[in-house]
C-alpha cells in the first residue's frame, strides 16, 4: 500500500507518489459516497482510526490541475468560507469541501438549471456546500445569500469573465483575501493564440488587482490558465 501523505505545503490536499506521477487526494467528508466515479484510497490516523481519501483528476478539475502545474498557493484551507463560480455539477465543489470542513462553507453558484440539480445532490450529503443558482456576471442578485468570503474561485466560460470575476471580488473578497481565475482562452477569443488571450486578461486584472501567481494548466487543461490575485491595498 503506497503512502499516503501531504501534498507539498497544501493542508488538506494529500497524494500518493511523486511527480509525473502524483496522484492527488482530498480526505472524504463523507466516507463511502463518491462524486464524480473517482477511486477510494484509505490510510490510518495515529489512534488507528480508518481514514478514506478521494481521488482528485487534475483532468477534470481546473484547481486540481493548477496543484500538478505547482501554482505557489491555492488558498483554500480548513473552516474557510469559499464563492465558486461556475460549479457545474460539484466535481471541484466536492474537493473545495472536504478541504474546508464541516464548519467550512463553499456557496456553489451555477446559472444552468440542469447541472445545479446533481449539484443539489451533492450538497445533500455534504452539508458544507450551498448551491445558489444565479447569473454571475449579476452579483448583487445574491447578495441577500452570501456573505463575505476567504477565497473566490471562477470557472465559467464566459467572454467576459475577467470583468466577471472583478466584480465578485470586489464585492464579496474579504480583506486579505485570494481569488482564483480560470481561464478558457477559446471563450474568450476562438480566433486569437491562447498566450495572447492571456495577456489580455493579465491587463485587465492588473488594473484592479495584485496577480500573486499565474499557471498555464496543459497538458492537463489544454488552452487554459489560472490567475492567484489579491485585492489592491
Ligand atoms: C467548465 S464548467 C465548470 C466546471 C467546474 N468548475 C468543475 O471543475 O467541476 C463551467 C460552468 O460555468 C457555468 N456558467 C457559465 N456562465 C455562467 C454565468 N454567467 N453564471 C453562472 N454560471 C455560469 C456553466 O453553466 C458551467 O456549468
């Protein structure tokens, strides 16, 4: 049996390997229902206790694939409040909330009625997770639901989703706080190469926030990028 240890200096991220080969892991908030087809890992806690891990596919999670790209920090760590933005049916949402705990809490937002009932779903289980369905590049159509926030994090594949994504951190991003961008170049400009579109959104963040870091996410996430910002003092 391989062990099961820390991923780097991510708490509540764990992997077995190393590597190319690193298989990345979050500890089940609820053991014995998975989310997404992933596998089960298990391991014992210094009391001898059974511990279940799920696995996290870099290949279909942005966060998951900026971890194996090395991005320096993630922010999101135990009993943290979370805004994800474009959760679609909880694949990522699911490893946000094992990562905050139960006395965490992700706000899972989605405009698409038909991926925000499995994402309902999820939240049926995990009770550290409130689907909102809502139009992001609305924010204060929520405002009534949410309160301010450690960390955003925004995966919709919008042509304006810099502006979207400021938006949101600005209203809701607490003081000292991190946001996370993922971007899909293709949304953004189909006919422009993906380093170009980057740049353009760098501009644009620059202009209102402090980009702290920045991963291009192939070959997990091919045409994609993620951007680590914090608020500007
Ligand atoms: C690529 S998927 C997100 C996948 C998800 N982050 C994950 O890793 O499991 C993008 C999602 O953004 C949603 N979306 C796009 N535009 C949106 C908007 N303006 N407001 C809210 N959700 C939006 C789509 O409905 C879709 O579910």
């Amino acid at each position: 049996m391989p062990e099961i240890k820390q991923f780097k200096h991510f708490k509540g991220v764990y992997c077995i390997g190393s590597g190319n080969r690193t298989t990345l892991l979050t500890k089940n908030l609820v053991p014995g229902k998975i989310v997404y087809g992933e596998s089960l890992f298990y391991d014992k806690d210094a009391e001898g206790n059974k511990v279940e891990y799920r696995e996290w596919d870099p290949e279909r999670s942005k966060l998951g694939a900026a971890l194996m790209r090395e991005v320096s920090q993630i922010s999101i760590k135990e009993n943290d409040y979370v805004l994800y933005l474009g959760c679609s049916t909880g694949t990522t949402v699911s490893h946000v909330s094992d990562i905050v705990g139960k006395n965490g809490l992700v706000y899972a937002l989605d405009f698409a009625p038909r991926v925000l009932r499995d994402m309902v779903f999820v939240a049926e289980d995990r009770t550290n997770i409130a689907p909102i369905m809502a139009d992001a590049n609305k924010p204060d159509t929520y405002a009534h639901l949410i309160s301010e926030v450690d960390t955003v994090f925004m995966d919709i594949a919008q042509k304006n989703q810099a502006e979207i994504f400021i938006k949101n951190c600005q209203l809701y991003l607490k003081e000292g706080g991190f946001g996370l961008l993922a971007v899909k170049a293709r949304s953004v400009d189909v006919t422009r190469y993906p380093k170009d579109v980057f740049r353009q959104i760098r501009a644009l963040l620059e202009k209102e926030m402090t980009i702290t870091d920045y991963r291009e996410l192939d070959p997990y996430e091919m045409d994609h990028a993620i951007f680590v910002v914090k608020k500007k003092i």
